[in-house]
C-alpha cells in the first residue's frame, strides 16, 4: 500500500506517460484519427468492424443467433480491429465510431447506410429490425432492456475496473483489487439472485439481455476471462453457472466467440468472417496461425 499512498496527485494532470500496462497503447486523452485508413468493405450489406473482447463477442453472437433462425438477410461481414495496433484510431473506424471502441457496424442496407455503435445500441438495433430477441410486450422488453442497460452500466466496473486492476495492471495495488473485486462479486450476486426466478436473466426467454451479460458474466464464471474464477469463488454462484453452462452449448454462441478472435488457441480463432462456410474452411489467416 506504500507506493500508492504516497503518491500526490498534481494541481493540474499531464499526459506525460504511457499508462493501462499491457493496453497502454489503446489510452489517450484525445479523441479523433491518427492516422488515414479506409475500412474494407466486403460484399454483404452489413459490415462489422471488431475484435472477440466481451464486446465484440455479443454482436457476433447476435448475427449468428439471428442466421441460426434463417434470417439470410443477417449474413455479414467481419473484419477485424486489433486495438493493441491502434487499428480503432483509423480515419475510417472513427467515421463509424467517434469513440473508437469496437464493435462498430455500417448497414448498408439503408440510404445512406446507417452507422452503429456501442455494444449495446449493436444488438438493440439489430433486434428491432429482425424482430427476434426482444419481447414485444411493454413488459417484456422492458425488462429486457433494464438488463441491457444493466450490464453496459455495469461492466466497466468488471472489466476496467476488476479485470484491469487484478489481470493487466502492472503492479498489484491492494485497495483497488479489494474495491473492484467487492463490486465483481456484488454484480454476480444481483445475477444470481435474478437466475434463481427465472431461465434466462429476462425471463422465460432467450434475448439480448443474455446475448450482452453472457460474453462478460458468463465468460467469468467459466473461467474463460481474467482466469480468476477461483479468486472470485465463482463456484458460489450455482445459478450463473448454470446458465453459463446452458448458453455456452448454443452453436452461435461457439461461433460468435471465434469471430474476429486473434488470440488463444489457433482452432478457437476466425480472423475475418464473410460466409457461414468459413467456420468449416477456416481462412487463410487461421490456417498461417495454426502453422
């Protein structure tokens, strides 16, 4: 606790240094390009633009959820973003994303195409124009969408807060460990609790709540993010696991956490995906990473 404890914050800050430890080149305090670069555009006309973080991984889910019920309108383009290059300060990804975090999509199906982004504004968008994953009762959505809104206020306390401080920091600094990890175990209580009433966190049914908390509670529960499943005693919540478990089977969601993946383990890894063949073919790059 010494180190932290001494240190005096200035009257006025300066970027002087680089700070995030292993993601430190992804943090600035400007926003805007840094440098020009057009995305690719392939040939269907919805185009993401992404990397399988947490995020990335719910609106991959949510196209192969979607091409799972037969909507072939929902056939897309992947193209991937590696953020630890500084692919997300391209001109033509902050035309998309003003804020340069992934995911980020352009529907070009529209006149002109319509720009998405935000995880979260992801799926609802995509869910009203499929009409699926979102109850068309006022209650129904309703309560999907507080869940929703539930989770994309809540995970940066999981993920630049508890994750950051306990897995990527590059010292271990006590109080902030202790504070994020209380909150972690709190959010994974008011999910717990809520599964025990029901199968899926809205409800009866499978929806975007679920498509948007799994790739960040679930995941963690499953030890798939952080590898702190043990520190956080991940066992204790029985009915998070359990819907974890039941999620993780789905064939959309397997596939949904491959795309844009370029890290891990060469087979769990689809770099680019631009047809439902490409998870049996494998891309080139996939094949080069596996060498």
């Amino acid at each position: 606790m010494s180190q932290e404890s001494e240190y005096v914050p200035p009257k006025v800050w300066k970027w002087e240094k680089e700070s995030g430890g292993q993601f430190a080149s992804i943090n600035r305090p400007i926003a805007g390009p840094t440098h020009d670069k057009a995305l690719p555009v392939g040939k269907h006309p919805f185009q993401l633009y992404s990397l399988a973080t947490p995020n990335g991984v719910k609106a991959t889910v949510m196209f192969e959820e979607l091409l799972a019920l037969g909507h072939k309108d929902a056939e897309y383009d992947a193209w991937p973003i590696r953020i630890g290059d500084g692919e997300q300060f391209g001109s033509g990804f902050v035309e998309v994303n003003p804020n340069s975090k992934i995911p980020a999509l352009m529907d070009h199906s529209t006149t002109p195409p319509t720009r998405v982004f935000e995880s979260g504004s992801i799926l609802l968008y995509l869910a009203e124009k499929f009409g699926e994953f979102l109850p068309s009762d006022p209650a129904g959505r309703t309560e999907t969408l507080n869940w929703l809104f539930w989770q994309m206020g809540s995970a940066p306390y999981l993920g630049g807060g508890f994750g950051h401080f306990y897995a990527y920091a590059p010292i271990k600094i006590e109080y902030a460990i202790d504070r994020f990890t209380m909150e972690a175990k709190r959010q994974l209580d008011v999910l717990d609790r809520r599964l025990a009433q029901t199968r899926y966190v809205a409800g009866d049914d499978y929806t975007i709540a679920d498509i948007a908390i799994w790739p960040w509670y679930g995941q963690l529960v499953l030890d798939s993010v952080y590898e702190a499943a043990e520190f956080l005693q991940a066992q204790e919540y029985e009915h998070v696991q359990r819907w974890a478990r039941e999620i993780d089977t789905r064939l959309a969601v397997q596939r949904g956490r491959m795309v844009n993946r370029t890290f891990g383990e060469p087979e769990e890894q689809l770099h680019e995906r631009h047809d439902a063949s490409d998870f049996e073919t494998r891309t080139q790059d996939k094949l080069e990473a596996s060498k």
